[in-house]
C-alpha cells in the first residue's frame, strides 16, 4: 500500500534507526525465523543437486535421486530432530518465480503489492517450496490483506500518525498521508516546531489529531503509546486488546475516524 512515487521528507535520524527494521522485505516473504537451524535441499525434479545446512556444513549424505515427494521428503528429513525447519527447494520453481516477477505488466505494482506478489508466487504451488514446519502466513500476525483492509475502510483520502515514545523521548514520529489508498507522503515531526510535537498522553493524542487535520487531508488513524507498549502491540496476536490493556496502564491512546 505504498505509492510507487511516494514523498519522504524530514525524516529524523532517530526515527529513521528505530523503523529501519521494518524495511528489510525479505522478513515478509521468507519461512525461516531468525536464529532458525535450518537445511535446505536444492533439486531439479528427480534429481538433488544439494542439500546445505544453514551452519554452512554440505550435507553430502543427501544425495540422489528424489524418490518421493518433495513434501514427505521434507518430513522425512524434519522427523531426525537435527533441524528447526527443513527446506525442500525446487530449481525449476524458482526459474519460474523469477519469470514471472520480472514481466513487464509487474513493474506498475506498488513495492508491498509487488513482494505480496512474488510472495505468492513463491508458496502459492504448495510442492515448489516446502518447509516443515510450513511458513506461518503471516509476520507477528499482520497479514497483506488485513493491512490491505484496514487501508480501505480509510478511504481514497486520510492522514495517520504513529508516536512512539521511549521514556520522554520521541522514538518514533511519523505522518503518513494516503491518497487513493496508496501512502503518498511521509513525514516526520522535523518538519514542524518543537512545541508542535506531543506528548505521551490523551492531551497528547487531541494534538494529534488537530495536526493532521491542519495538513489538509481528513485526519483517520493515530496512536501514541509507550515503546513497551508498541513492541507488545506489533507480536501478540489479538493487536486490539494490546492496545487496551496499554490504554488501562496508561501507556497508549489511538483515535480512528469516527465514520469508521
């Protein structure tokens, strides 16, 4: 949901160090999580051309042919307890993941519908990528399609904001503007005096609001909350009672459109 020409402008370098995680793509689209022993066994139909694990030893036992399927050959292999997560890769799979993200219709899509795509492509089969245990489907239980709805219910035209403090200190600061859905414009609190930024409080949150409504756009979404309560937020499953029990000790207040 981002526009390919999107703005961004002030961004400050604490913001910047504290979101900069977020934008390693590759985390959305891979099975393995981090820290993960893991193998991966590379092979062109019947034939295993390599199998490595992920502490660069060659498993040069694991050679062959593939006499069975790729998914139980993945069990198989996950059932010896050696490994976290066992990878059963197709060549061939990957040739056509990669014809198929590089075609020229491609290049119109926005940057996360564009890796939601190549996602897709890389999964969708069922027996060109195989893991056990399979991929998650999802990253700290956000999805595409759920964010992709959220976007919507927005509408064509709203502001966000997210402040996230660590103590007294501003953290995170970010607006976001959204035209047509897509994010247009990305700013940081830089770009306005000191006394515009707020506080980590329900005050804070009004002033907020009253900042993206000044921006021109309807103002549609905000939070401010404390960094525990922003790093509890982003992994737990049920991300709305998060917030509540933030809101009960104190430590985050969020607003949303009331047409929404």
């Amino acid at each position: 949901m981002i526009d390919r020409f999107w703005q961004v402008l002030d961004l400050d370098p604490i913001t910047w160090r504290n979101i900069g995680r977020f934008i390693e793509v590759g985390k959305y689209i891979q099975a393995a999580r981090p820290g993960e022993h893991g193998l991966y066994v590379l092979h062109d139909g019947q034939n295993i051309l390599r199998a490595v694990d992920s502490n660069n030893h060659v498993q040069r036992e694991i050679t062959g042919n593939l006499t069975t399927t790729p998914q139980a050959l993945a069990e198989e292999l996950a059932s010896e307890g050696r490994w976290d997560r066992v990878h059963v890769i197709s060549k061939q799979h990957l040739a056509e993941v990669a014809k198929q993200a590089q075609q020229p219709e491609q290049r119109s899509l926005s940057m996360p519908a564009y890796y939601h795509l190549v996602y897709s492509l890389l999964w969708g089969d069922g027996q060109g990528y195989v893991t056990v245990p399979p991929p998650a489907g999802h990253w700290n239980y956000w999805t595409y399609r759920g964010i992709e709805q959220f976007v919507t219910q927005l509408g064509s035209e709203a502001g966000m904001a997210l402040c996230v403090f660590d103590g007294e200190q501003l953290a995170i600061g970010l607006i976001a503007e959204l035209r047509n859905g897509q994010v247009a414009y990305v700013t940081t609190f830089d770009a306005y005096a000191a006394e515009a930024a707020p506080q980590l409080s329900a005050t804070g949150l009004e002033q907020l609001w009253q900042l993206l409504e000044q921006r021109g756009v309807p103002a549609a979404a905000a939070l401010i909350c404390s960094r525990a309560a922003f790093e509890a937020w982003l992994v737990v499953p049920d991300k709305i009672a998060s917030l509540r029990q933030a809101a009960t000790a104190g430590e985050a207040w969020w607003r949303l459109r009331e047409a929404l």
